[in-house]
C-alpha cells in the first residue's frame, strides 16, 4: 500500500505533518468527505478533522496529498455543503423542459457534530419554464444556519431542445461554411473579369497586364576612329 502524506491544522493548533495509508484515506473520504467529522489518532491521541484541500493525480486518480482541519466540537464552524436535486421534475415528466442546477454547493454555519452531509432540494413541483427554486427554498436542520445568498437559483426549469432541432441547427451551420468556402477565391488567384473559373483541383496562375508602352530603345553609341 502506498503512504499518503497529510497535514493537521485548525484554529489555535501548531501544523502537524503525518503518514498514512492511502487505501484506508480513500475509504474514509468516500464515506465521509469534506463535511463528515473523523477522528485520527496521532500517538495515542485522537483529534476531531474535517478533511480539505484533497490534491489527486488526474491521470492516475491517486491521492497526493490533504489536509486535516482540526475542529473544537464547542465551536461552530463554516463549511461547504453539497445541494443536492431530489425527484423528477413534472416539467421534465411532461417534456416541457430540462432541470438545470445552477448552484452545486452552499455554506452553512454550524457545530462540527451538526454539520450535514448535504442538503437535499426536491424539484417534483417545477412544472411550468422558468420556475426555480432558490436558496431561501432550502429545508436545513434547525441547527444548521445557511449562509448563501438567499436570492441565489439553486434550480429551474430550461427549454427542452429536441434532438431533430439541435441536428436542423448542425446541418445548417455545416452547408453554411461549405457555401461560404466555395465563394471564396483560392488564395493568390484574381481571374479575369468574365473569364470561367478554373477547373476543380486545377490553380489557374495569376496573369499580369502588358505594359501599355515598351520602353525606349537604347542608343549604343558609335566607337570613333581616330583620322
């Protein structure tokens, strides 16, 4: 197993950089991530984290590297909490619309024991276009104080855009750009005015006007023999 290093900070606390196995890390984060309290031991001594700041490696989906934010259960804290969408919508069961989520994730403030792992949002009434449901809309534990604007759209009801209209719409755009390619002359060619355009593959070279007037012929002067 490959060892992950990591680092506990928090509120009045010295850092402290640690070790542990990456395989139980990724264990612990699925099942708790950024809002779940976890205790980790650090010589017999058991700190109350929050896990932040987890670094992965894009190809590979390796952790790298996190934080461990150590929290004082009698304090309240400020956190990022996932919303998330619940039910189906009536507009999308009536093919009216499509439920966009603008809005992914809130902060709330509350103690660590009582933070949630997320917020649930049920969009089964949206039923009409336009209809949205805001931040005021949330349903938090009575605990749990929402800090998010208010007025912010968590979700709504967008138009349905077909799939015939979207391929209508490519269709259009793709014979448009072949139109405007064909008109367009080959770079560096000027036919003549009234002259056919050149055959299809064939470059017909630019031709340049003759001079109207040859230029004077130079007088070589004659060699003078002497009497």
């Amino acid at each position: 197993e490959g060892i992950l290093p990591a680092n506990i900070y928090g509120k009045d606390i010295k850092s402290l950089a640690v070790q542990l196995k990456d395989k139980e890390f990724e264990t612990v984060f699925k099942e708790a991530g950024e809002t779940g309290l976890v205790d980790i031991a650090v010589n017999g001594e058991v700190k109350p984290v929050l896990i932040h700041n987890v670094q992965i490696e894009p190809l590979s989906n390796q952790y790298l590297h996190a934080d461990f934010y150590q929290v004082n259960l009698k304090e309240k804290i400020k956190a990022m909490v996932p919303v998330v969408a619940v039910g189906e919508a009536k507009a999308v069961i009536d093919k009216v619309g499509i439920v966009l989520q603008p809005l992914s994730e809130i902060e709330v403030e509350a103690l660590p024991e009582d933070l949630p792992e997320k917020i649930e949002v049920n969009v089964e009434k949206l039923a009409a276009l336009d209809e949205q449901i805001t931040v005021s809309g949330l349903k938090a534990p009575e605990e749990v104080e929402i800090l998010t604007d208010p007025a912010q759209v968590v979700v709504k009801i967008a138009a349905l855009v077909s799939k015939e209209a979207e391929e209508l719409a490519a269709q259009e755009a793709a014979a448009a750009e072949a139109a405007k390619a064909e008109a367009a002359p080959a770079e560096g060619v000027t036919p003549a005015e009234g002259a056919a355009p050149p055959a299809e593959g064939e470059v017909k070279p630019e031709t340049k006007a003759a001079p109207s007037e040859k230029p004077a012929a130079t007088e070589t002067p004659k060699e003078e023999k002497p009497q």
